[in-house]
C-alpha cells in the first residue's frame, strides 16, 4: 500500500520540477504549455493514485482475512451482486458463478470486484472517491479526514472539484480560466492534492487494519515453551537447533516451537524439515540486549505484526 503513496509522491515531485523548469523560460505561450500539462498531469496521478490505493488495499485485506465474513454488508451485498450470474435459466452459467465464492475463492472475487470499479472510474472527483471507498471497504465518506491548511473537509472537496473542472477545461481546449493558471495557484494545488492523498492514506490503512485484525490469530511470549526454548538454543555452539532437542523440552514446545519464527520476533529460522537455525537476534534477546513485542498477530497469508498496542518485553521479564 504505501508504493501507491510513494508513487504519487514521486509524480508530485515531478511536476514541482516542471513548475521550476517554467521559471527560467521567457516566453509566455509556453509557460502556459507547462502550467496546462502541469495541472493534466496532477489530476491523472491523483487518479492514478486513488485506483491504485483501493486495488493494493483489497489485495492485503483479502490475503490477510480467513474468510469474507469481516466484509461489511454492503460490501458483500455489491461483491455478489457483480459476481453472481442472472442468467438463472442458464444453470451452468449461474452454478459456475456462485462457486466462484466456494472455499478461498471469495477472495479473488472480490478483487475482481474491486478492480472493476476502479477501471470505470472516469475522475476521481469527491463523490466517486466516496463512492468507491464506500463500495469495496464501506468507509462511508472518506471525504471527511481531508484536510489542508485552514480549510474544513467539505471545503476540501468543493476546491478538489474546482482543480477537476480546471483539468477538463484544458483538456477540452477550454481558456476561460487561462488567468488561474500561474505558478503559484499551480503549487498550492500540489500541496493540497498531497495533503488529502496523506490524509486518504492514513483513512485507508487504518481501515485495512481494522478489518483484517479481526481474523489475526494471536501468539504471545507468555507460554513458558518459549523461555525453554530460548534458554536452550543460547548454549548451543553450533547454531542449529534441531527437532529431536526441541522434543526434549516437551510436546508444548515441539508444538509451538515455530512461532518464534514470526515476525517481528524473528527468534529462531527453518533450514530444514528437521533443523532450525539460531540467528543473533535470539542471543541478543536472551542477553536482555534488545526488546520484542510481547504479542503478534498472525494473518491468513502468515504476515504477522505486533499487536497494536502490546508492550515490548525484555527476556527477562518472561522468568
């Protein structure tokens, strides 16, 4: 997700370099060349980024979810009404459509969903950015965290229409408003499209988040396997910790042995179906030398994070 951001930025920060190349020029007419495609292309990466934000932010929910049951109602309600055939009296037809949904494959659905939408998204004014969001994550106006400088969310939106209307009139040989386009209405325009695209990203991500938390499997430090284990491998010489001296310290431990594997705790590292390897980082959490989260999540795909929130521990705290 955050490549949508970087993205954008980069595309920003390309037209910045536009408006200054436009200084040094001392003609008129192509200044305005420059301030006409500078605006053109502001309002295609603020699109771009708005399609491409949504499609990213499926793609994690979807892997990170065990199944569609997080899904808000209207998202599935319009997932379903996209993907399930009509055609009723053309059984194959209708059968092969609703199995579609059947084990895992509610996922690839959905972002076939998704990504319909965002190929029919002809601007990304207010009410279709609003649209859109609603339909594939049911945020229901996320118009509403977009900000810049004093101005309120509904202001927000009103001069994100007027920079839509400015690109259409260029784009259709329009010069009623040729006397906007200077350097420094240009820039503010910029800084705004980057201040709600920030504002857009946060919303997003923090919605993804939401959502796909829900289904995390949680693992803590506390099992005392875990203290065990860590203790054993650091009097290891050779750096290998294999499953026969795993089974040694117990079957709670020949069980939970490989969620120490999980990041960010990253604690032990699989060779093989029979070895394990000790990596530094485990000595240096045994030796109280650096802290780790407490708790993780774990997701579908078997991404995993520390749990919002959770404490960091130090080894010692876990005796």
């Amino acid at each position: 997700m955050k490549r949508t951001l970087n993205n954008l930025n980069t595309n920003l920060d390309d037209i910045r370099a536009l408006l200054d190349l436009s200084v040094t020029l001392t003609s008129i007419e192509q200044r305005r060349v420059i301030f006409r495609s500078a605006v053109v292309l502001l309002i295609a990466s603020w699109e771009q980024y708005i399609e491409q934000l949504a499609e990213s932010s499926i793609t994690v929910l979807t892997n990170r979810l065990r199944d569609s049951s997080t899904l808000p109602e209207n998202v599935k309600q319009s997932t379903a009404l996209f993907s399930i055939s009509e055609k009723r009296n053309n059984l194959r037809e209708f059968s092969e459509s609703v199995w579609l949904f059947a084990d895992k494959g509610w996922k690839n659905v959905h972002i076939n969903y998704c990504k319909n939408l965002t190929s029919n998204l002809n601007t990304a004014s207010p009410s279709n950015v609003k649209d859109l969001y609603w339909n594939v994550l049911g945020i229901r106006n996320v118009t509403l965290v977009w900000s810049f400088q004093e101005l309120s969310p509904e202001q927000c939106v009103e001069k994100l229409n007027d920079v839509v209307d400015l690109r259409h009139d260029i784009a259709h040989g329009t010069n009623a408003r040729a006397n906007e386009l200077t350097q420094e209405n240009i820039r503010e325009n910029v800084e705004f499209i980057s201040s709600i695209a920030n504002t857009t990203y946060q919303a997003i991500f923090d919605r993804t988040a939401e959502l796909s938390q829900t289904q995390a499997l949680e693992y803590s430090l506390a099992p005392t396997c875990f203290s065990a284990i860590i203790l054993f491998a650091s009097r290891k010489t050779d750096g290998v910790l294999t499953l026969d001296e795993i089974k040694t310290l117990g079957s709670s431990a020949q069980g939970n042995h490989n969620k120490l594997c999980y990041e960010p705790w990253s604690l032990l590292e699989v060779i093989d179906r029979d070895s394990r390897r000790i990596p530094d980082r485990l000595l240096q959490f045994h030796n109280n030398e650096i802290s780790l989260p407490f708790e993780i999540l774990v997701f579908d795909n078997n991404e995993s994070i520390a749990k919002p929130g959770t404490r960091n521990v130090v080894f010692s705290e876990l005796q």
